[in-house]
C-alpha cells in the first residue's frame, strides 16, 4: 500500500515540478515575434494586383491569418509564394488556384501607347502605387521603375492603349540558368 | 636578389591543370594588322557603361575619346585608330549570357593619324592628383579579366595603402600575354610600377609570379637592378605554380599571409593589386600619353597553326586575329575568350577584342570535347581539396540544385570565386560552377524583388494615405459648407424680415442638408428606434416560425438581415452625426 | 558559325565516377590475392556470386527507374559494392547468405534511396548486417581455417559444393576467427595459454600476429595507401579510425591476459579494410576535414566497444551504420572556416 501511495506522490511531486518549469519557461523565453499578419504580408509580393480579390496584399494576408482565406490565391508570387506561405503556417502547400490567374515566367511592365493616350486619368486613379504620371487631358506615362506589373491600368483605359510588356534582361541582370537536367536523370529529384 | 629570404605563405586547395602556355611562347609579340572596322563595346570594364560622345559619320583620330566614362566608377573609351564613326548600335559583345549590347563601330582610313598628345617627362616629380588624372583619362581597366577601372584604386588615400601587390601570377593554362609582355617591357613595367608608388606611397611592393616564367622573372630582376636607386622598395617574388595563385584574394594570402576580409577588399587590409599589364598601361599612359587601345592578347589552342601573342587593337574582330594565327576554322569547336578556367565561350568570331581579353583559345573537340553528361555525386570530397576559398562545394551544389537558396547563403555561396577548381576535379563532371551561378543569381534576383515589393509596398501605403487625407478634407469641407449655411438659415429666422426672396433662390436639397443639427439628429434617433424595433418584431416571428417548424422560416431570416442591416445603417448614421 | 556557350571551366580532367570506383576495385586486388591465398577459395567464388547478383539487380532497378542501362552500369558502383560485400562475409557462407545481402544492399539500401550519392548508408554493410542478424549460425561457422592447419588445403569443387550444395563437410575446413577466439577465452585463460592455439602462430608456431590475417589486413593497408597517395580519399578518416582503436587498445586493454590486445585489433579482423575501404565510402562518410576526424574516431570507438563488450566478435559494420547515422549532423556542425571569414559557421541556417 505504502509503494502506491509513495509513488503517486512521487509523480505528483514530479508533475508540479515540471509543470512549474515549463509554465516559467512559458513566461520567461516567450518569443516576441511579429505579429503574424506582419510576416504573411512581407512574404507577399506587393504588387497590390488585386487578383486574390481583396484590395491589396495586405488585407489578403489579414484575410488568411484570420483562417479563412485559401494560401493559394496569389498569382503574381505564385508556387514560390504559396511555399513560403505554407512554411510560415505549417500547412501544406496547395497548388495555385487557376481561377485568380496563372502565374507568369517573365516579370511584366505596362507601357503606355503614348500618341494614342486621351489623357482620361483612368489608369492614374487604378494604379496602386502610383506608377502613372500625368494629368487630365495630358498624355500619361509609366514610371516603368515603380510598375508592378499588376495590369490594373489595362481594363479601365478607355482607349486600350496600355500593354503589358516583358521587361527586357540587361548583360547587368543575366545570370546563368540551372544546368539542365538530362532527360535521363530527371525522375533523380 | 630579395626573393630567396621571402617567406611565402599558402592557400588552401588549388589544382595543377596541364599549362598548355610553351605554345605561344615561342614567338614574340607580333603586331596584328589593323582590321577594317573595329567594334567597341562601350561597356569594355566593370561598372557604369561608358557614354558615347561621337556620333555616325564622325571623323575620328587615333587615340581620341569616343566614350566617355559615366561615373567615377567607369571609363574613357579611346578611338583605337583613326577612321570614321560608321554606327552606334547594340551588337554581340564578350560577354558570359551571349547576349548583344552597345558598340560604336568605327571604320578605319588605316592612316593611323594621332591626336594631339604628349606625355609627362618628369613624372616621378608629379603630384599624386596629376598622374591619378592621367591614369582616369587613358581609360585603363584591370587588364588581368576583371576590368576594374585602375583609377578607382590608384585613388584610395595613401594612407590607407602599406603594400602594393602587382599581379604577375598569370596562373590559367594557356594564357602567355603577360609572360610576353614582361620579357619584352620589364624596364617600362618598372617605371609604371614606380608611378603606382609615387601615388599610393606603399611601404613596400610586391611583385608575384609563378615559377614557370623564369625567362619574365629574369627580364624583371634585370631592369630591377638596372633602375635600381635607394628609394626602390620592390621585391620580385617567385611563388609555386598552383591554379588559382593568380586570384587577387589567393595572392594577398601568398605574399602576406593575410586574408581579404568577407565582403570586404584588400585596401582593407592596407593592399591595393593591380595586374601587370595594367601597370605597363598606366606608364605608357602618364609618360607616353597613349591611352589604352591596344593590349597583348595570347592566341592559341589546338586549333591555330600559329600560336602567338598579338599587340592587337581594342575592337579588332576575334575572326580577324584567328585568320592571322592561321586558325584552321572548321576545326574550331570551343571558342574561348580568356583562360580554360574562367574564360567565357564566343557565340561567334565576329565579337570584338576588349581591354580585359588576354588570351583566345580557338580548341578542337579533341582538346575540348563536350562536357560530359552529368553523373551522380559521389560526395568524393575531391572539390572541398580543391576549393581555394574553403567551401564545402559539394553542399554547396546540393543547396544550388534544389533551389535551396537560404542554407547556400548560410554556406557563404558569395565567397565563391567561381575559379573553377571544383568542376575541374569533379569525377562526375557536374558543371559546379554553373549551378553556383544560377544559385548567386537567383539570390541576387531575389534581392532585387524584395527591394522592389518594399518600393511598392511603401508606395501603396503612401498612396492610401493620401486617398484617405483627400477624402477626409472633402469631408471637412462639406462640413464646414453645411455649417455655415446653418448659420445662415438661424440668421434667417432670427431676422424675421421679408424673406421671401431669399429662400426662393435657395435650393432645395441644400436646405435639406442645412437642418439644424439638433433636429437632424433627433430625427435620426427616431429612425434608430424604429428600426429596433422592426428588428425586434422580425426575430420574434421567426423564432415562432423555427418553433414550429414552418417553411416560412427561411424567408423570415432574410427579412431579418434586411432589417438588421437597416439597422446598423441608421446607428451609423447617428454615431455620425454625433461626432 | 554559332558556337555553343558553355560556363566555364572549359578544362576537366579526365576520369568519371567509373574511373574511381575502378581505382578501388584495383586496390582491392591485393587484399583478394591475399585472402584466397591463405584462406582458400571462397572468396573468389562469393566475388563471383555477388558481382553477378548486384549487378542483376542494379540493372532490374534501373528498367523499373526507366533509366538507361550503359550509362549507369559503367560507375561501377554496383560491383564495388558487391566486390566489398563478398569480401566481408565468411568465405563459405552458404550462397543465399550472399545472395540475400548482396540483394537487400542494391535494392534496398542503394536505390529505395534513390541510387548511388543518395543512400544514407553503406549498402555493403547494411547487406552484411542483415544476414550478421538474420542467420547468426550460417555466419559464425561458415569461417575458413587457414589453409594452412589444413592438411589438403581446400580445393575449388570442394569450396563450391559447400557454398552451393552439401555442407557436411563444412566443420573440417572452417574454424573460429582469432579475434572470436580470443574474445572468448580471454575469460578462462591467459594470453599465454591463448596463443598456444595454432590459429595464431601456424602449425610450426612460427613469429606471427594471427596466422594469414596479419598478411590480409597488410595487403589491404597496402591498397589502401595506393588510394591515398592515387587522392581518392583523404588520410583523414582511417588515421583517425586506426588512432582510436589502437589509443584505446592500449589505455583500456593494455592487459591481455584479461583484454584482446592491440596486435589483434589491428591485424587480426576486418580492421584495415574496414578503416582503407568501408569507412571511406564518400557517399556515407562525413565530408569536411574535421568532421571526418570525428567520424573515424567514432568509428574506431565503438569498433573497440562493441569487440570487447558487445556479443559480437568483429564490428566494423555496426560501427560503420552508427556512425553513418551522425554523418550528416557532425557535417553541419564541422564546417571549415571560409576564405576571410572570422570563423565557421555552425549548424543549418536559422529561420527567421
């Protein structure tokens, strides 16, 4: 009888020491860290496209770490984005959800047909950030610097004279590709 | 005389390829014939791009600028002979990607007319501004392959400099222009060195060379002793042959023992380094007055019946210079400009020679057959005892072909000096070095988009900011419109006179608007009481309906999220009003 | 004329994958010599066997992988594997023995890990530890006596009959190893009295360590310092290994009448091809200078743990397979100073 008792409060014992350390290591190495919505919104890419349908990257990001958005809705960051995504929460990775757009190997930026521009203003109020300079009845231009390559600008004008165009690799940002993978040993990821 | 009590220090890893550098020894520098056109790209040297300061249809002299350095960080671009301007356009240049960039094309009259220019006789009398001057308009870049402007560093502070290192290591195989050049202009590779120390004031200067140059070695000694005065502080310093000694970092550690700190460069350890050719291009440019338009290039391999070096000008085609060394060019499989090791392939021989192309290598598939297929890594090890920069190449490459780029950068991808050591000794012929170059610029790609969505990050916040401010002002304005005709209308009622006129002439919805606030909101209160009310009514008959399980259940909610919704419009509407 | 752009380096030297896994093969060659000289021919029928079975098996692998046959077989690695497998098992291990560990190395520990430069650990000894477990008495009994305390010797048909067919006449020719038998009457006797048993000193008690394998473990030494001196391997690795078994041997077991001593530590088991040609094996070993010192030492450690107080009488293979298992962690954690750095990074990289 004595062993029973002696052993219950043995681990009794045990049980309120350990649970003392592990509430004070609870208090005394909390880790401050940024709030979550803060991090889901540095690892967006700040295009504020809009394409997730929310306006802007931000308040997506609010919209998932409130858990009730989808990762996977970002097309401008696309796999790499929804991986990083997936880190952040542990969750898995799910692929792009087609219906908010694909995503695009080349970066793109809007370039304004300039002779054919009405000078409507249209595109100054859609762009996100401003990358539009002009006034009314002015021919506008774009900042090609500040484009996001968002296509916002495109559907408003009235005149289609915005396109959508490659940004051209300089000798400054070529870089060499990944060796590429022989046909034979490609199944060896 | 002062090489056999130098205590030479080593760098880890290393490889010792065939050298492949007899070949083109054998003859002296012969001077390659001035081509018909010359095409020169305006980005010959690291840094901003030269801006082209001539236009198509110019007539040019020999030695005449052409381009002019953009930035301090950038240089002059000379008129190699004197021709006409045929055209300014992008065109294929010497570059890694293959791909095209600005060149002026200049079509020479092969009359070989100078501009007027002279040279600075008492040069080692000069002031340090002086000379730096000269040095920034000859337009001389690192001659080695780098092509760092020579300006930028013969402008570091003297007092920043104790030791001046010049670069005579020529470690890649094959490559044999500097060796030539300090066999045939040892005592004016002196004189340029003495110029460099009249600047930096070092307290002492090395030159390093590898031990398989002993013809260069003792034409050095040889002006040494024939210019020697007391203020001389030059050690000529024989190093072992091993690839890569000839590497700026790898040859500090050599002579010194000290190493270049991360991210940093070697004036940071009080050394400054500068390729032989470049010295030779800096005392022709101070007390001759050329700029630099020609250069010594090796032209070699399997594939050229002549191996030699040429004194060639800046801008001679590739095509040009083979034709002369008798390339047979059907054979040419691999066309190469600079070492085996670190050179870069030529799409085509039509690209033009620059101020940092050393050496041709025009190669058979016997010599250099297409690279191996890929086989497994083995983990060998073999390239961590190559790696001169104490990597660990293998991780290194695991990390690059999974895109891994976190734990690369963790692994100190940017130390690599893509020496190529690693491929070189690697059994499975994994092309290493082209996966640390993908992974460096996936890294640096990746930089640049963060920066960019910081930019438009800031700027979309920015933006709100001001939308919000504009629409808060509009409020304000409006506000302040109804205010004042509210004072109005009580100035109206307090004055009792014939006011018919007057309130003909107003508008109607303005005087709807301009209600009195306190009857505004008390009608508001209202709407809000009633609207609770409805609220009220509406839960209870849908509770009653749920209860009894009606079909009308359904409909009932949706008339009560109306009315809520009613609701919270009204209690908006009120908060409003209140503020 | 377009030319194609390739990065640099332009120049490789010659040699593949095959080259190297030949190289070893070559080294091997003296060892071979040795054992089938002093021990019979077991060995050599086992090479057969096993070379046979492990390349059978890469080949039906790399069908199922739809890989291309040549290209893969030409490494070689199959059949080093299987050359260093037969060459650890017992010479007259019956053939399924050989058979099961050669095929459970390549399928199993080679490519479910997805083939050579993946595997975690050393297929050769997974293979031999599975049948070390699995038929305990197949691989304890099946070991040859020295030709020489045999009064025939033992002839090919009789070798091949016992490691195929009949195995009645498996006690005349086999016998305990010397480390077994000394492990096992260190208890009762003294070193004196061990070595009266002619395994040690031969019939005519000439000078010797233990009779054969002193001269099977020196042939293996000699290959292994061929691939050396040929940069196959480092010296790291089997200096640190053979340093702490012997540091050991001596600190811990200076006493042989109650302990094995270090001569036949040394010379006397699979000490020298475990340390020259198990132990080696890049794929499984640890790859930075210092972490190859730590995982010979490991290696080296627990060889002389588990000879002298685990239940088995030689144990470069479990040494082996522990010390794969750190492989990765004493990697990260080993990680040579970079050129200008002020010193080495440690560990995988954070997250933030």
């Amino acid at each position: 009888m004595s062993i029973i008792v002696i052993s219950v409060l043995a681990l009794v014992a045990l049980a309120i020491l350990f649970g003392a350390i592990l509430g004070f290591a609870a208090v005394r190495f909390k880790v401050e860290g940024n709030p979550i919505v803060d991090q889901l919104d540095a690892l967006l890419p700040q295009t504020q496209c809009g394409q997730c349908s929310y306006p802007g990257c931000r308040p997506y990001a609010q919209a998932i770490s409130e858990g009730n958005e989808k990762i996977n809705k970002c097309p401008p960051g696309g796999e790499s984005t929804i991986a990083a995504i997936a880190d952040l929460l542990g969750v898995e990775p799910e692929p792009l959800d087609a219906e908010h757009g694909e995503e695009k190997d080349v970066t793109l930026v809007a370039v304004i047909r300039e002779d054919e521009c009405i000078g409507c203003t249209k595109c100054i109020q859609a762009c996100p950030v401003d990358a539009i300079l002009g006034a009314a009845k002015q021919m506008h231009t774009v900042i090609a610097q500040e484009c996001t390559g968002c296509d916002l600008c495109v559907e408003p004008c009235p005149v289609d004279c915005i396109d959508m165009v490659p940004t051209e690799r300089t000798l400054q940002s070529w870089h060499w590709p990944k060796p590429s993978a022989l046909p034979l040993i490609a199944t060896d990821a | 005389m002062n090489m056999h009590h130098f205590k030479l220090h080593d760098f880890a890893g290393g490889i010792h390829p065939p050298q492949h550098k007899s070949q083109s020894t054998q003859a002296p520098i012969s001077q390659a014939e001035i081509p018909a056109r010359l095409i020169l790209a305006i980005a010959q040297h690291i840094g901003a791009p030269a801006k082209p300061v001539v236009k198509p249809g110019d007539k040019v002299l020999k030695g005449q600028i052409i381009a002019e350095g953009d930035d301090f960080i950038s240089c002059n671009l000379h008129a190699p002979t004197s021709g006409t301007v045929a055209s300014i356009e992008t065109r294929e240049v010497p570059h890694q990607s293959g791909m095209d960039d600005t060149c002026i094309e200049i079509i020479s009259d092969g009359q070989e007319r100078w501009v007027d220019h002279q040279g600075l006789d008492d040069y080692l009398q000069a002031d340090a501004q002086t000379l730096i001057a000269r040095i920034t308009q000859a337009g001389i870049a690192g001659m080695g392959g780098a092509g760092f402007p020579t300006h930028v560093k013969a402008s570091i502070p003297a007092s920043k400099i104790d030791t001046l290192i010049v670069n005579a290591a020529e470690c890649e195989p094959y490559i044999s222009s500097d060796d030539m050049l300090m066999r045939e202009c040892a005592t004016e590779i002196i004189k340029g060195i003495e110029i460099l120390q009249r600047i930096l004031r070092p307290q002492q200067c090395y030159i390093g060379i590898e031990d398989n140059k002993p013809q260069a070695a003792a034409a050095l000694q040889q002006a040494l002793k024939e210019n020697r005065d007391d203020t001389h502080n030059i050690h000529l310093v024989v190093i072992p042959t091993k690839y890569p000694s000839g590497g700026e970092k790898q040859l500090i550690q050599i002579l010194t023992g000290k190493e270049v700190p991360v991210a940093g460069i070697p004036a940071d350890i009080g050394m400054v380094c500068q390729n032989v050719a470049s010295v030779h291009a800096i005392y022709e440019a101070v007390a001759l007055g050329i700029p630099l338009i020609q250069r010594i290039t090796t032209v070699t391999g399997d594939a050229v019946g002549r191996p030699q070096n040429y004194r060639v000008l800046l801008g001679t085609p590739v095509s040009e210079l083979l034709r002369q060394a008798q390339a047979q060019t059907d054979k040419i499989k691999r066309l190469i400009m600079g070492g085996p090791m670190m050179g870069f392939t030529l799409a085509s021989p039509h690209i033009a020679i620059t101020k940092t192309s050393n050496c041709i290598i025009a190669a058979s598939a016997q010599t250099l057959p297409d690279p191996a297929m890929e086989q497994a890594c083995i983990r060998c090890g073999m390239c961590s005892e190559a790696c001169p920069a104490q990597l660990l190449p293998q991780q290194l490459y695991w990390f690059a072909k999974s895109s891994n780029l976190e734990q690369a950068q963790a692994h100190n991808i940017a130390d690599c000096i893509e020496c190529g050591a690693c491929s070189y000794v690697c059994p499975s012929n994994i092309p290493l070095v082209q996966y640390y170059r993908f992974a460096k610029g996936e890294i640096k790609q990746a930089q640049r988009d963060k920066q960019g969505s910081e930019q438009a990050k800031l700027r979309f916040d920015t933006r709100n900011a001001r939308l919000a401010r504009e629409v808060a002002e509009k409020d304000a304005k409006r506000k302040a419109r109804a205010a004042a005709a509210a004072k109005k209308q009580a100035a109206k009622k307090a004055a009792p006179a014939p006011a018919t006129n007057l309130s003909k002439g107003e508008p109607a919805p303005v005087a709807a608007k301009a209600e009195p606030a306190p009857l505004k909101k008390e009608a508001l209160k209202q709407k809000v009481l009633a609207a609770q009310t409805r609220v009220d009514k509406a839960r209870e008959r849908l509770a009653m309906a749920q209860q009894q399980q009606l079909e009308t259940a359904g409909a009932l909610e949706l008339g009560l999220n109306k009315q809520i919704d009613k609701l919270t419009l009204a209690q908006k509407n009120l908060e409003e009003a209140n503020r | 004329m377009k030319l194609p752009n390739i990065s640099s380096p332009h120049a490789t030297r010659p040699g593949n994958t095959g080259t190297v896994m030949l190289t070893v093969l070559l080294a091997l060659v003296p060892g071979i010599i040795t054992l089938s000289y002093f021990f019979g021919p077991g060995h050599l029928i086992q090479i057969c066997l096993a070379s046979a079975t492990a390349v059978g098996c890469e080949a039906l692998i790399l069908h199922l992988r739809k890989k291309p046959l040549g290209f893969y077989l030409k490494d070689y690695s199959a059949l080093l594997t299987a050359v260093l497998l037969a060459i650890s098992l017992p010479p007259y291990a019956p053939y399924w023995v050989t058979m099961v560990a050669t095929l459970f190395a390549i399928i199993v520990a080679k490519h479910l890990y997805g083939g050579l430069g993946q595997n975690p650990f050393n297929p050769a000894m997974v293979g031999f530890a599975l049948v070390l477990v699995s038929f305990p008495v197949e691989m304890t009994t099946s070991w040859s006596a020295p030709s020489a305390l045999l009064e025939n010797g033992i002839g090919f048909s009789q070798a091949v009959t016992l490691i195929f067919s009949s195995r009645e006449t498996l006690d005349a020719v086999t016998m305990a190893t010397p480390l077994d038998l000394y492990k096992h009457q260190v208890a009762i006797a003294t070193a004196h009295e061990i070595y009266q048993d002619p395994i040690f000193h031969g019939p005519h008690h000439e000078a010797s360590i233990a009779l054969g394998w002193q001269w099977v473990n020196l042939a293996f030494l000699l290959g292994g310092v061929f691939l050396w001196w040929k940069k196959i391997f480092t010296w790291h690795v089997p200096v640190s290994l053979l340093l702490a078994l012997s540091l050991l041997s001596i600190f811990i077991g200076w006493d042989s009448d109650s302990y094995v001593p270090i001569s036949l530590h040394l010379f006397a088991g699979a000490t020298m091809l475990g340390a020259f040609f198990i132990a080696t094996d890049p794929v499984t070993a640890a790859t930075t200078p210092l972490g190859k010192l730590i995982y010979g030492a490991g290696i080296g450690v627990l060889i002389y743990l588990i000879r002298t107080w685990g239940s088995y009488p030689d144990a470069v293979a479990f040494a082996v397979l522990l010390m794969n298992f750190c492989a990765p962690l004493i990697d990260q954690y080993s990680q040579p100073r970079t050129y200008g750095h002020q010193k080495a990074v440690r560990g995988l990289a954070k997250k933030d």
